[in-house]
C-alpha cells in the first residue's frame, strides 16, 4: 500500500520552531520504506529544502499550506496523510482530501510506530 505523509515543520518535526514531537528518524525511515513523503508548510520553499537537506533525506514534495491539493492530484497513494499543529493544518488537510493528525493533541508517535516509522 502507497502511503503519503505531508508534514507541517514548525511545532511537529523536532528541526521546527517551536520543536515538534517528530524526530527526523521518522522521514528517513519513511523514505526507506517507500513511503511518499514531504513538507508543506508556511515556510518558504527554499527553507523547507534546507530543512530536507539537514535530514539527508530527499522529500518528494515542498509546498506550502495551500499547496495540498496539488500534491494530492500530483502523487498516486492510497492514503494520503497532513500531520500538522494548527487549524490552518486540519482545514488545508480536509479540502485537500487528506486525513489529519494534531501533533500536539493526538498520539502522533504511536500512530508512526504503528507504521513502524519509529521505535
Ligand atoms: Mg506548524
């Protein structure tokens, strides 16, 4: 099963500010496993790259927030995943057809684990 997972970087990936509750052990695990992975944030492009380039993982995707859509009709996958920290993050995710994970409010950890994404 393809499996995409957009993450929002500032308050859910640890390299965020604030820091979030995922490290980036979870994108390289993610990107051995085939999982189709990236950012989407309201940072700038160029930002969300370097942030990819401190990981030594290639992301397949940088968009920021109103930018969902586009990945969503760009990749094929059978899930389609926006984890993120705002309102802004659940309402983008909803219209864009994505399901959403809090990464304050919801057990994000132990949904990757599951993926087995993290220890
Ligand atoms: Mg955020």
């Amino acid at each position: 099963m393809v499996r995409l997972i957009s993450f929002d970087i500032d308050g859910t990936l640890e390299v965020g500010a604030p820091p979030g509750v995922i490290p980036m052990s979870v994108l390289r695990r993610a990107s051995e496993l085939g999982f189709l992975i990236g950012t989407c944030s309201d940072r700038l492009l160029l930002e969300q790259q370097r942030v990819w380039e401190g990981s030594g993982v290639a992301p397949h995707f940088t968009v920021v927030k109103q930018g969902l859509a586009v990945v969503r009709a760009t990749f094929d996958a059978e899930h389609y995943l926006h984890i993120g920290d705002t309102e802004v993050d659940a309402m983008v995710a909803r219209e864009a057809g994505f399901d959403f994970l809090h990464s304050l409010e919801d057990d994000v950890l132990a949904y990757l684990r599951a993926l087995q994404l993290h220890p």
